[in-house]
C-alpha cells in the first residue's frame, strides 16, 4: 500500500547526462510511483530516450540538497558551522573526490563492482592515482605558502588513513576530517578547494 518514489542524488548530471543513463533506466522506470528530477534538462532528456516514458511519472522538484543552500535557509547551518571554525579557526576546506582509486575497499572489490557501469575504469584508477599524488602536492604548497589551517574532508567513500599518512608531518595545521555534512564545513570555511 506505499507509494515507491526517486529522488536520485546522484543524477546531477548537466551535460553528458551519463549517470541519468546508468540510473534511470527503461527497466527500472515501472517500479516508482513518481520520479522528482532537477530540472527541466533531465525531463526532457528522459521523455526523449525512455521508451516507457510517462508524462505524469516525472516531476521537476528540484532537489532540497540545493535549495536548502538559498540565503534564507542558511541560519539552519549556522551553529555547526560556527563550532567547527572555533575548533579549526581560520581554514582551507580541501574537498577531495577520488573514490575510485583510494576507497575504502580494494581496489579488485571497485574494479567488480563499477566495471559493467564505467567501461574506462582502469583509466579511472590511472587518473586516481595521479590525481591523489598531485592533492598531497598541492596541499603541501598551500601549508607552506600560507598561514591557513588546512581541513582535508574526503569523499565518504574514500580511505581517509592514507590522507592521514601522507600529511602525517604536517599535522600541526593540516587535519583529515570526515565528520557531519560537508554543507558545515563549507560555511565555516574561508576559501573551498576541490581540485578534480
């Protein structure tokens, strides 16, 4: 007797709608009740490439990970926020995204379970792994270069003990977070850095 809905948090895509493609596919469509979607570009792209596509199964809802960022509702963020800067002072929030290569799994466990949905997935890890190095690099240089306290926050997915080893001399400014909603870290922070 339930309603069975979607609101995909990961079909964010603007562009190349790649992720639409792997997540709401003509096979999972019959069983939602309704699918929310960002926008208008997703809508349209779905009505174009689902067979099944039915006009009153989708809504554009937008998507309250983004609308709770409107000015008015930035009080909700207000305290944590607050805390985490007493606690941290002035920082460098460092946002790293690199799942596929340092997760917390193997890497054989990622490789089996993303191969059939990422056809590149050894190029991923290639890239990963570059990637990774150039962070730690980069991290190193802004520590050096300002007086900033550093917040390295990875992805949930990520192993944080190898941020944690590579910045292990650094510790005096630099920390490895993985606590609450980055949304906290965001605010507290005094400059972003998500280099990807």
């Amino acid at each position: 007797g339930c309603s069975i809905v979607l609101l995909d948090e990961e079909g964010m895509d603007y562009e190349d709608f790649r992720l639409l493609d792997e997540r709401i596919t003509n096979q999972i469509i019959p069983i939602f009740d309704k699918i929310f979607l960002l926008g208008k570009f997703q809508k349209n792209y779905l009505k174009k490439n689902r067979t099944n596509y039915r006009e009153e199964k989708f809504i554009i809802s937008g998507n309250p990970r983004f609308d709770l960022l409107d000015k008015k509702f930035t009080k909700l963020f207000k305290d944590k926020a607050e805390k985490i800067k007493r606690k941290h002072k002035d920082f460098i929030l460092f946002a790293t995204d690199n799942k596929l290569s340092n997760n917390i799994n193997t890497r054989e466990h990622v490789y089996n379970n993303y191969k059939s949905r990422i056809p590149d997935i050894k190029q991923l890890f290639e890239y990963g792994d570059k990637l990774f190095i150039e962070n730690i690099r980069l991290i190193k240089k802004i520590y050096k270069n300002t007086d900033f306290n550093i917040v390295v926050r990875p992805h949930p997915e990520e192993n944080k003990n190898k941020y944690e080893d590579s910045l292990k001399d650094f510790k005096d400014r630099v920390r490895v977070v993985y606590e609450d909603s980055s949304i906290y870290w965001v605010f507290a922070s005094s400059c972003v850095i998500v280099n990807h």
